[in-house]
C-alpha cells in the first residue's frame, strides 16, 4: 500500500519517508492486533509537514481492512474527524480512487459522475470508475449519468422531498423522503425492471414491503416505509469483537442511526420490551433469534419464486422496532434465473461464481442460503469465513471459488461460546455443495429455533419464575409462610412442655 520512497541520493531514503513509513507500519502492525485500532493515534500532530500524506495513506488503509471485512466505509465518513483530508483536492482525490478500486473488487461498478457529485473530484481516466449504460439503449458511448441524472438530496423527486441519503450502490440510491406528512425510503434507480414486480407479490413481517413503484421517464422509484435507517452493518461495526467478545443479545439492538429521524408509529414499550428480551438472551442465542426471522422471511419470498441473490449485511435492516427485515431485493427474480447471476462477492455461492467463469450452473433458494451463512458466521466469529473479496479477473474469479471448497477456519477458535450445535449450522450452510445444505428456508428455520432452545444458558430462571406474582398469589403466599411459622413455634412451645 505504500508508496515508493523518495530518494535524497540514489541508494537512500529520504528521512522524510522513513518517518512516514514507521507510521504507516505502525498503524497496520496495531490494526492486525485490533481492528479498533484507531488511525488518528498515528497521525502526526497538526501542523507537522507530514500529516497530510500520513493521514492519506492511513485512510486508504482504513478502506482496505473495511471493504475486506465486508463493513464498507464510505470516504464522507472521515470527514467530521479529518476535515483536512477534503480541503485538498489531490489527497480526497486519492482517497477517491482507493474507494473505487475497493468497490470494483467487491463486485459493483461505481460511475465517475457519482463522485463529481458526491465528493466534488475528478476522477483519473485509469481509476476504473464504470459508465453505467442502459440495457435497452444503442451502446454508443453516452453514458448513462448524461441522459439519466440522479437526483440528490434537497431535490424533489416525483412527488417526495429527499431529506437524506440512507444508502448508495451501482443500481441507485435510496433516499430518506416526505410525501403528504409521511416518511419513505424512496430507492430511484434507472428503470432497469424487476425488483418492483419481485417484491410487491411479497408480504411478511420480516420483509420491507414496496407501497409504491413510480416511473418518470428513464427514471424509477421504489417507494417503501421508512422503519429506519439501522442495518446490520452499523451492528457489525459495533460487535467486531474490537472490545472483546460480545456477551449479551443487546448487541445486536444498538442506538437510533445518528443523523436520521426514529420512524414513526413505534411504540416506545416495543422497542423495550424487545431490548429486554435480548438483554436476558447471550449474544449467540440473539444471533440465531435474528436467524430465524430472516429465514422466515426468505421462506416467504422463496414459496413464490423469489429469490433475493444479494443477501449480505447492508441488505438486512433493523427497524426501529426491533424487527430484523429483508430489503433491497436489488437482483430478485425467478427461480431459474432468468440468465441473471449477481451479488456482492463476500457472501456469493460457488455455484453463483462459477457463472463468471463460463461454467453456469443452476441457482436456487441454496444460495440464499448460503448467504445467510456467510452473515452468521460474521456475526458469531467476527470476520469473514473466508479472505478478502478477489480482483474481478478470471484468476481471482478461480481463487475465490477455490477458497469456498475448503471448510473456513472454526468458529469456536474465534468465539469459544458458539456451541457445537451452533457451528454445525452454519458449517451446513456454507457447505459447497447445495446438495448438502439444507433444502429450504423453512427447514433452516426450525433447525434454527431447536439450536437456539440448546443455545439458552441452563442457569436462566424458568418463565414462570420470572414472571410476577398477581395479588392473590401474594397474599396465599404470605399467608401459608404465616401459618408455616406457627406451626414451627407450636411445635418448640410442645416441645418445652414435653
């Protein structure tokens, strides 16, 4: 990641350099230990010569081990701490270019006017940025972003105020937006087809329902509820064992997303109630509690020949009640697939990579599933099952699978309190075979729920002794501990007498 040193003669390096190379070096040594490690603890202090270029290369760094890990940073996320990485254009545009390359290697295709408008650089020709085109036009070398402009926030977009952004991809961006009072989040995209016709046949309790599919011209809007802003991935930034193992369930309910208003209609007991009930559960039980309601909801879209194809923690919303839901069917579609093979390169299946490689081959429910593999063992072991994202080449395409033919490291090295019963599961899960994983969602979830009943602590009191007494039982009891103690004195008193 380094870059070359500049020389003082033509076999030394600069004193510069080497100062600079000993923090960089320090920072990666310290982030292999802890990936808390925090790079401001690195940095020279202001005002010193080298601080910019330190501060540049500590963040392209800090990318790296995030897009690696499968928790995205984004680079507009340095700036309330680092301000002075954007008030020079040359190092912002640095930084640019690494988030870039890192969201090639993770399977999107990021336009370069995406970041003419979010971050105000110009991207080098060589940086890879894509051209987005659209499917059904002549490719005659417009791109895409010069007939079809997003909108931002602040505008009006069919009818909705864009509020804020609450996320971006290669597809579209969703948006945090007011209509007639009401909140949604509205995803615009170009009208590429699919997912509305996908989701609105979907109705479930742990899957964000559509309510609204608008189209302006080359334009498209999903419109949703807005439930909140939370996903799994601001749950893993937080129990990436940084601060030692996670023990209690209340780690996967953290505080409101900072920046974004609670949804409405949540009754404050609700959410409390649900906060509680993690509270009293480990954090391996609330995992698999979290599970089961995801396996539910792919259930339900699996038993109408829907498939989600892009399941990963960023597409796993935590309402503000509690709710874990299934959103951003970004690829869904029938079962046969229709020819369409995507994803995010983390939690693909082998069966899905091998499509790269010419070889396709049928893709099914499974490979949802193995998603969710993927998830489960992020959140019980606190990394990847298996190593960072490869470089979208046939090589790297080959390694990638390879890798996913080997059985990942076990759980239990990571995390001793994921039980055998647990691992198993998951293990199943990520088993590169379909045939060997478990044939449906549904029958993933009752697997679920019997493991998470062994998962339970054996020391935790039973439901009826956690529950409170009513007045009646209250004074039975009080009376028959009276009547108990009497007896006792009647009996000493007899006793004396006798």
């Amino acid at each position: 990641m380094s870059q070359p040193f500049p020389s003082t003669t033509t076999n030394r390096p600069s004193a510069a350099w080497v100062e600079r190379e000993a923090l960089i070096e320090a920072f990666e040594t310290a982030y292999l230990a802890d990936a808390g490690a925090d790079l401001a603890s690195f940095l020279p202090p202001p005002g010193h010569p080298h601080r910019l270029p330190v501060l540049e290369e500590l963040v392209r760094i800090d990318l790296e081990h995030h897009w690696a890990g499968g928790l995205p940073r984004w680079v507009e996320e340095y700036r309330p701490r680092f301000p002075e990485l954007f008030g020079d254009s040359d190092a912002l545009t640095a930084v640019a270019v690494e988030e870039c390359r890192l969201r090639r290697r993770a399977g999107q295709t990021p336009a370069a006017d995406e970041y003419r408008r979010r971050l105000g650089v110009e991207l080098p020709a060589d940086s890879g940025a894509e051209l987005y085109f659209d499917p059904d036009a002549p490719h005659d070398g417009v791109p895409l972003h010069e007939r079809v402009e997003l909108p931002s926030v602040g505008d009006e977009c069919l009818g909705y105020q864009l509020r804020a952004e609450l996320g971006a991809g290669s597809c579209g961006r969703v948006f945090l937006a007011e209509r007639d009072g009401r909140l949604f989040a509205l995803k615009v995209s170009p009208d590429l087809g699919g997912e509305p016709a996908a989701l609105a046949r979907l109705r479930h309790p742990n899957i964000v329902p559509v309510e609204a599919v608008h189209r302006d011209g080359p334009l498209q809007a999903v419109a949703m509820p807005y439930l909140g802003g939370t996903t799994l991935v601001h749950v893993l930034r937080h129990v990436t064992f940084r601060r030692g193992r996670p023990t209690s369930g209340a780690a996967l309910f953290p505080a409101f997303r900072s920046g974004l208003p609670a949804a409405s209609n949540v009754p404050d007991g609700r959410r409390r109630s649900l906060l509680r009930l993690l509270g009293r559960m480990r954090y391996v039980e609330a995992v698999f509690w979290l599970a089961t309601r995801l396996a539910a909801g792919l259930a339900h879209a699996h038993a109408r020949g829907v498939l989600h194809r892009d399941l990963k923690p960023a597409n796993v919303l935590l309402a503000d009640d509690g709710r874990p839901l299934l959103l951003d069917f970004n690829l869904a579609g029938a079962e046969d697939g229709g020819g369409l093979v995507g994803g995010t390169w983390p939690y693909m299946a082998p069966e899905a990579l091998e499509a790269f490689l010419g070889r396709p081959r049928p893709v099914d429910e499974r490979a949802d599933l193995y998603s969710l593999g993927a998830i489960l063992y992020q959140l019980l072991a606190g990394r990847l099952p298996y190593a960072s994202p490869c470089e979208m080449s046939q090589d790297g395409i080959a390694t990638a699978l390879e890798e996913r033919m080997r059985t990942p490291p076990a759980i239990r090295h990571y995390n001793p309190r994921v039980s055998p019963a647990a691992e198993a599961v998951v293990r199943r899960l990520l088993d590169p075979d379909p045939a060997r994983r478990y044939p449906s969602a549904r029958r993933l979830q009752k697997e679920l729920v019997r493991c998470m009943r062994r998962q339970a602590p054996p020391d935790r009191p039973a439901d009826w002794l956690r529950r409170p007494l009513g007045p009646v039982w209250q004074v039975g009891l009080i009376t028959t501990l009276l009547v108990f103690i009497c007896w006792l004195i009647s009996l000493y008193l007899l006793g004396r007498l006798l």
